[in-house]
C-alpha cells in the first residue's frame, strides 16, 4: 500500500481523494499532512520522549493517543513499541506514527570496543563491520534510528566522553563517520535492517574548557572550519537523517540558540535536511547560560535558531502553543520543524509500515544472539602495544601466571558508557579469557590486589551518580599481600588495571588521568619482585602511563573492550593474534602538557630537542613531546619503511602525485600495520600544522615479505581554509611525510604550482 493511500485511509479521506493524486512527491505528500494538523499536533510532533517499560503508564499513552508525542527515546523491545505505535495509530486524530531511537553508539546486544577504541584498529572494514552488527540488532528490537555516531573532535583526556568520538584527528575521524553511518544504513535504506544515524554533538563540544563536561568552547571560526568540523560534515554527506545540538555555548552563545551554527552551517552550507534535536534539557540550558530569563524565552530562541525536537525539555510542549497563537514566534518556523520531522519519519517508511519490526511478543533472552566471533575479532584489532622490552609478549602457554588487578575479574568495566543493554553477564572478562587459553596447560593464579581507588570521597560521589563502584571490603594490606603472595609463585606478573567504566561518562571528567595511587602502589609493589610485568591497561582514554611506561616490561592498551574483551586480551597475550592498533590520540607525559596533539602549529620559537635553547617553545620541567604519539602501535614481527618516492616534483591543478613507498616485515611473524601519510604546507598566508594525516592503508605482510604502498595526492588534499573562510590550495613548497607513526616518519618535497 503507498504512503498516500494508507495516510487517506487512515484520518479519513476517501479512496478517490487519495487516486486522485497518485503520484504525490514527498514533499506534496508532507504539506498535504500538515495542513491538517492543529497547532497542538504540530508541537507533539517536536517531542521525543523516554520509554517507559510500564507502558500503560496514562501520561505516556495518552500523550501519544492525543497527538502530543512525535517520538519515542529509548530500546523499543517487543511488545512496548507496537503498544505504543498502536496507540497512535488506533487512537490519535492524526494517526501519525511515532518513531523510535537510541543509543547504539557502539552495540546494543554484541558490544564492541568503545569508539576511540574502535578509531584505534585503523580498520574500517572492521568498523563497518561493528556498525552492521549493530543496526541489524537494534532494529530486531524496533529501534528505527541511533543517536549516533558522536564525532566531536577532541585534544583533551580529561573530557568525560573522550571514549564516544574518534579521537584528535579530523581526517580519521571524518572518515570513520562516513563509514558508520553507511554502515548503520546499510545497502538499502529500505531494508528491514537499516538503522538511521544522527550524528552528535553539534557542535565543537570535544574542545570544552579545562575537558570540563558542558563547559563553554571559546575558538576562532577559522579553527572550527579547519579542524572540528569535518567529521560532522562527514556524516552529513553520508547520509545522517539527524543531527544532535549540543550543549556547549560557542562564542557565548550555546549550541541550542546558535542560529549562525544551525541554520548557516548545517543546513545552507551543508544542504542538511534532516532533523536537529536538542540534546537533553538544552533548551532549557539556555536559562542557565544566561540567553533566556524562563523556558518560554528559551523555547522561542531555540526555534529561532533551528532546533526542530526536544527531549528530556518541556519547553516546546508547555510554551510553543501560546507563543505561535500569540504572534511572537511566526508559525512559519513551527511548520518548518515539523515538516523536518514528518520527513524523517516518511524516510524511515513508517507512513508505509508503522509496525516493522514492532513485534507484539517479548523476545526471550536468548532471542539476542551475541556475534561472538565479530566482536573478538574486532576487539584484538583495537588494541596498542605500546611498550614489548625484551619480547616479554606474546606469552607461554605453558608459563606459571599470575593474574593481578582490579580489573582483572570485572565483565561490566569492559562495556564502557552508553553501552546498548549494559547486560554484563554475557561478558567475558580478562580471567575468563587467560583461564580458557590456558585451560589444561599453564598454572594460572589470580588475586585482586587492590580496588580501582582508595579514595572513599569519589567513592561517595559516584553512588551519588548512580554508577557505584565494586570494592573489595578487605584492607588494602591484605588484598596486597594475597597478591604478591600469588605472583612470587609465578613466572610473569599479569597485571590488568586502568579506569572502571564510570571513570569515562558523561559528567564525569577527571583532572588528574593518572591511575589512582591503590593502583600504582600495587604496580610497585610487584615491580619489586623483579619478575616480568605485563600490564594491560582497561582505559577509555589517553592516561599519564609515564610511571607505568617505567615499570612494564610490556604495556598493552586495551580500551573499554567489550562482549568478547577477555578472550580478545588472551588472543594478543599469547601470541594467537599479532596486535596491530595505533593510537589515534597523543599520550601526553603529564596532565600539565594538556592540550598535547600531533597537528599543532609551529609557532615562531619552535623547540627543537637536538639543540636545546632557552627562548623556545617549551616546559623546562617536562621533556618535549608526547610520551606515545599519535599514529604509535608496536608489533610483534618488525616492519620497516623505506625508499619514499614521489611521481613529481612539481604538481599543476588538476593533476595527481603518487607517493610510493616499500614496506617490510623484517621480523619472525605475520602481522598487520598502518602506514601513515602526512602533509606539510610549508609557508601560506596563515600558519599550518607541523603534519596533517591524509591517508592511510593498513596491509598484513607475511614474515620476510615486502609491498610497494602507493598513495596518490592532489590538489583537493592540500586545501584549507584561509583567512576568510575560503577552501583554498596555495601554491608553494609541500612535504610528504610517510611513517607507522606521526613522529618517525620519511620526508619527500615537492611544489603546487
């Protein structure tokens, strides 16, 4: 049945109204709609609201019946969703269908490693992959679009929600946006398992103030153009059917009340015609921010600005009737949101189907069948191998072990935040996954040896926040001594330690990034028994590991790893898979050193190590430069670089240069990297970073083998934007930089002309 004639059918019309225009447009189709509804159903449709799993709750039900819900947040897992579809379909004057969303930010049944660890595979058939798996998942449980993938750009660790983007680069990040979004659509944007995204946080709220969560963003046009905007744009072009406003002014104006950022940017530069949402009580945010004296001045700013739905605000449904009947916000704005929304639901195809995927019979657990084999696969692909002294990695099988940390037995700190369903039980921890590699063979002992803290004031205040950690009711002398009692008896020191997963969420940023000192003094106090350690860090975030760098003889990043994190740590640990992650943000040596990223600027004292002098660019109590940097991931096998190689010396607009390369894996394994390439402008009219990531390939080589990489460039991957804002090449002198890492790299020039 076509859109027309179902809606026809539907309020009422006769079939020879709907025949009468068979081949109605979307947008025909959408005015037709519109004109119908009164202005109380027109502001229902700006309201998302929560799922509410008693769903004969009257408020919720008789708002959808009365055409005052447009849309529905959260999982809509059978039977809720079809209740409430039905309601608006059964009972509403309208009978316009609600819509669904959720986070699926990374899984909803099958969790996979959090975002930045997926940016940390390089891989974006891997990543593909994850955003697949995802949406077939969530649209078994009627979830019809994702709040996601969040794509803030971020220089700063201490930001709570570091774990949800894709890191400090801009290029990466855009291209694993684009990626995601295609992946959660899938091939058909029609088919049963294709799931919308609306990307967030629009926008810049990864460059807050001090990491601080909701904090303010003070930054030059020019910087948003040039480095935090692209991965939104990203997702645009790809296809996102929304768009998330965040909470952080700009400027001193917030996001919710930025017209220039909503309706300039977003919708005229970037033709987006999808849906804006305020992200969680923003628009009533804009009374704290000091724009608005009430909500009803807020609800009015954000209309203005763009702000098409609300969620978690009653500022729309309480004050938008009487402002439009007042005459004070022109129904012409009031109708262009709702014309948003109606188009995002006639994409989805609900005015065709409103019930796909709403089954009317609770799914029984085992309904949710876990893609175990992806999500380890994935998982081992994300991990970093930052430090290997004397190839202590990979381990024996049949070594005696000594499993150590407070991480070591958790399954819920392995999902990290906004983690789907957050059902732990199915998760395999670090023990689980080192016990059944080494089931029959090696001597594996475990003890706990410390909380994540000691420190009962955070204690307090995380179960003020609802996310209550699990502490050891031992003293910390006995959970340490039943530790190094366990390791003298081993050959190697396992010891797996890092942030529990409420350390990295939203409003939950941290000054200090290193480990809590119950941690670094369980580290020493095994350090001192002068056994290999091997620490494998659980983290959703760049940390302060200088300590740590120090003691480990082997150092694995492992993220917030996810379903299948335990059996992924054994896989890398033991040698049954060779790590191949990059870092995708800079470690930095201290909090001090913070912001600290590869694409900086030179400025005019730039420090140069080789020759120390005093009137530079520097700490005089902290060595220059990261302590890993963007780009850094070790290998078990030893890949080497050599022979850059550029097509020209001289590129003419509208031509192409080839850079190649010749990769090797002079080591004793198989294994995978990432060989990086970085563009330098030497001189333009405004100052340029020191490197610019514009490619990568990342290539599995067989022990012994070499492979000629070629890269191509033109004059599209030099541009930038100017002084005033235009997307520009200059010509003038270039250099390629080509490495495994931001740092080590090899350099070729040549000239735009």
């Amino acid at each position: 049945m076509g859109k027309v004639l179902l809606f026809c059918l539907l309020v009422g019309l006769s079939g020879t109204e709907a025949w009468a225009q068979p081949s109605l447009t979307k947008a025909a189709f959408i005015e037709h709609v519109l004109v119908q509804m009164t202005l109380a159903e027109k502001v229902g449709q700006l309201e998302l609201v929560g799922i509410d799993r008693e769903q004969t709750k009257a408020s919720i039900r008789e708002g959808v019946a009365a055409g005052l819900i447009g849309a529905i947040g959260g999982v809509a897992s059978p039977p809720y969703g079809q209740v409430l579809q039905h309601v608006a379909m059964e009972r509403s004057r309208m009978k316009i269908p609600l819509f669904f969303a959720a986070d699926v930010i990374h899984g909803l049944h099958t969790v996979f490693p959090v975002s930045l660890g997926l940016a940390a595979s390089w891989d974006l058939s891997a990543i593909a992959l994850a955003g697949r798996i995802s949406a077939r998942e969530a649209r078994a449980e009627g979830v019809h679009l994702t709040f996601g993938p969040s794509v803030d750009v971020t220089r700063d660790p201490r930001w709570g929600r570091v774990s949800e983007g894709y890191g400090e680069d801009p290029f990466l990040a855009s291209r694993i946006a684009g990626v995601m979004v295609k992946a959660y659509r899938g091939d058909d944007p029609h088919a049963a398992d294709s799931l919308m995204a609306g990307v967030k946080h629009f926008a810049l709220y990864g460059a807050v103030e001090g990491g601080k969560d909701y904090n303010s963003v003070e930054m030059s046009t020019a910087n948003m153009y040039q480095f935090y905007f692209a991965p939104y744009r990203a997702a645009v072009d790809a296809g996102a059917g929304m768009a998330m406003i965040a909470f952080n002014a700009i400027g001193g104006i917030p996001a919710a009340a930025n017209r220039w950022l909503i309706r300039d940017v977003l919708r005229h530069q970037w033709g987006f015609d999808g849906v804006t949402l305020g992200d969680c009580r923003a628009i009533e945010g804009l009374v704290n921010h000091g724009v608005a004296r009430d909500a009803r001045q807020a609800a009015a700013l954000a209309l203005r600005a763009g702000v098409d739905m609300e969620v978690c605000d009653d500022a729309y449904a309480q004050y938008l009737p009487g402002l439009v009947a007042s005459g004070e916000v022109d129904v012409a704005l009031l109708n262009e949101a709702v014309r948003h929304v109606l188009g995002l639901k006639y994409d989805l195809g609900l005015f065709d189907d409103p019930y796909r995927n709403l089954g009317s019979v609770a799914l029984p657990p085992s309904a949710a069948r876990l893609q175990r084999d992806a999500a380890r696969d994935i998982a081992r692909k994300t991990f970093v191998l930052l430090k290997n002294a004397h190839q202590t990695l990979p381990l024996s099988k049949q070594a005696s072990i000594a499993l150590v940390g407070p991480l070591a037995k958790s399954q819920h700190d392995l999902l990290g935040s906004y983690c789907g369903d957050c059902d732990d039980q199915p998760v395999v921890s670090v023990y689980d996954g080192l016990a059944r590699a080494v089931q029959g063979k090696a001597t594996l002992r475990y003890a706990k040896g410390a909380n994540v803290t000691t420190d009962k004031q955070l204690a307090e205040r995380l179960k003020l926040y609802k996310t209550p950690l699990e502490l050891d009711p031992r003293s910390p002398e006995e959970l340490l001594g039943e530790a190094l009692q366990v390791a003298r008896q081993a050959e190697v020191i396992v010891a797996v330690v890092g942030e529990p997963w409420s350390f990295n969420d939203e409003s939950v940023s941290r000054a200090h990034i290193n480990l809590p000192a119950s941690q670094q003094h369980l580290l020493s106090a095994l350090k001192s028994l002068g056994k290999p350690l091997v620490i494998v860090l659980v983290s959703g975030r760049p940390m302060d590991l200088t300590r740590e760098q120090a003691q480990a003889d082997a150092l694995l990043e492992t993220w917030f790893s996810g379903t299948e994190g335990g059996n992924a740590v054994a896989d890398v640990l033991f040698g049954d898979y060779n790590p191949s992650g990059k870092l995708p943000m800079t470690f930095p040596r201290s909090v001090g050193q913070i912001p600290i990223y590869y694409n900086h600027l030179n400025t005019g004292r730039p420090f140069f190590p080789a020759a120390p002098y005093k009137y530079t660019s520097q700490y005089i109590d902290e060595p220059d430069g990261p302590l890993y940097p963007f780009g850094y991931g070790l290998s078990y096998t030893r890949f080497e670089l050599s022979g850059l190689q550029l097509s020209t010396l001289v590129l003419h607009a509208g031509e192409q240069l080839k850079a190649s390369i010749t990769l090797a894996n002079t080591g004793p394994r198989d294994g995978e990297t990432v060989v990086q390439l970085y563009i330098r402008d030497v001189v333009a009219s405004v100052s340029r970073p020191v490197k610019e990531l514009k490619g990568f390939q990342k290539l599995m080589l067989k022990a012994g083998e070499r492979k000629v990489i070629e890269f191509t460039l033109d004059e599209n991957d030099l541009k930038f934007y100017d002084a005033q804002l235009h997307y520009v090449a200059e010509p003038g002198e270039f250099k390629v930089q080509v490495g495994l890492d931001s740092q080590a790299v090899q350099e070729q020039s040549f000239e735009l002309r």
